[in-house]
C-alpha cells in the first residue's frame, strides 16, 4: 500500500500502464534518499540500472573516465575486469555503461534469477566501492598518462578515453553536434565535454577525480530501475540495501 515501507524503501506511488500489461512502482529509501522505480510486469527479462545525476563543469570528461574506471574491480571482487568476466561468463542479456551529458547509466539484464542477482551485486559495489579510488594507475590507465617510446622522443599523452575521445573528434558530424550543443547552452552542463575534450582531458588530476566520484556516487544522488517479474523483497532486502550499508559503513 502507498506510504508502506518495505526493507528501509517507502512506496510513494503506483501507477498502472495497460498499453504493456505493467503498473509501476515509485520508491524512496529512507536513510539515504535512493529514488528506486519498479516497472512491475511479466516479462522473463529480468533489468537493472543505477543512475547518478552527473553534471559536468568543463570538458575534462571526469565522468567518463569514471564510468570506465568503476568497472575495473572493487572491494568485493578484486578482479582486473570484471566487466569482461561478466560478458564472457555470464547468461547476461545486456551489459554495459554508458555516459550522458547530465547522468551515467549502469544498465544489466538477465532471464535467470541468481544470475541476475549476482549482476545486481557486482554493479553496486563497482559504482559504490571501486578500487579505483585507490589505486591511481587505474585512472591513468583509462583517463591520462604520459608515454615515452625512446629516450630522445618527447613523451606522448594515452589512454582508454583519451584515445576514444581523439577518435571521436575526428568526425565532422560529431565535432559540429557539439559545437551546436556548446553555442546554444553555454552556461549550462550541455554545453561542456561529458565524454571529454582531448584538449582539457589532460587537465584532471587524481585529486579532482576522486574527489567526483566522493560527491556524485552516492546513494542519495541516485535512481534505481528495476524492470520485469521479480522478487522485490529479497532485491530490496538482499541486494539493494547491504550494498548501499557496506557503502555507508566505508564513509
């Protein structure tokens, strides 16, 4: 019933949806203030995503660096990639991450359960409790770095999204796209780099990276969907809420 609280998530609304069979259920964690909304509906294709509102203030692309670096291990599965592991090992539907001028999108689907759950885990303490905090060569490694391919050359700038993002400012149509999102909303975050300018990417330092993920990866600046037949007490009880608590604990 509206304004139950079921494992620490009150229901504040719901709403049915006739033209897919669906209602949908809008929640709100307590302690935290994680906005969850369940698109409840007889589908085997059981569907997760976490958003967090990511609002950039220039075109360094920290946020993009981000969404690769998240993915590269965390507190619970200290693995090199488990992004990778996953596509290879898992019944996954649909994996991945992508990044938007004011969000990022962790998205994952599966038709079986356990697997599901197991995608649920991995993706939550990847965004929450990410080793790459930690460990400065993996923002390097996807962000920036210096190389050196002789003693005589000058070094060079790499890495995952710098060289993704030189490849991408390449293409006429793209670099016109931005500049049109750049001139009509300047003084808003449509009107920076969210992927990131190789120009001004080589301007983040560890310090602000971190300092990004400190402010915008929380559980009260995000929104949880869920999609399909599910078992939502034990999402909410198992999954959602001793992950957000094993985040909380670390802060």
């Amino acid at each position: 019933n509206i304004n139950d609280t079921l494992h620490g998530f009150r229901l504040l609304n719901i709403r049915q949806l006739p033209e897919i069979s669906a209602e949908i259920h809008e929640m709100e964690h307590e302690q935290t203030g994680a906005r969850l909304f369940w698109l409840k509906r007889e589908d085997e294709n059981k569907t997760f995503a976490i958003a967090f509102k990511t609002t950039p203030v220039d075109d360094t692309g920290v946020f993009h660096i981000l969404e690769h670096s998240v993915l590269n291990g965390s507190k619970r599965y200290p693995v090199k990639e488990p992004f990778v592991d996953l596509l290879k090992s898992s019944l996954q539907t649909f994996l991945n991450a992508m990044t938007y001028p004011d969000k990022t999108v962790y998205p994952v689907s599966s038709r079986n359960s356990q697997d599901f759950y197991n995608l649920m885990r991995v993706y939550l303490d990847a965004v929450f409790n990410p080793l790459a905090i930690t460990q400065p060569n993996t923002f390097r490694q996807e962000g920036w770095h210096y190389e050196l391919n002789d003693v005589n050359d000058q070094p060079i700038y790499k890495g995952v999204v710098f060289n993704e993002m030189k490849g991408a400012f390449s293409s006429v149509d793209s670099v016109r796209s931005r500049a049109l999102m750049h001139a009509l909303f300047p003084d808003t975050c449509y009107g920076c780099e969210s992927g990131g300018d190789p120009r001004y990417i080589t301007d983040l330092s560890w310090e602000d990276f971190c300092a990004s993920h400190r402010k915008y990866y929380n559980p009260s600046n995000s929104y949880i969907m869920l999609d399909g037949n599910l078992d939502i007490a034990h999402i909410l009880d198992d999954v959602i809420t001793k992950c957000s608590q094993d985040t909380r604990s670390e802060e």
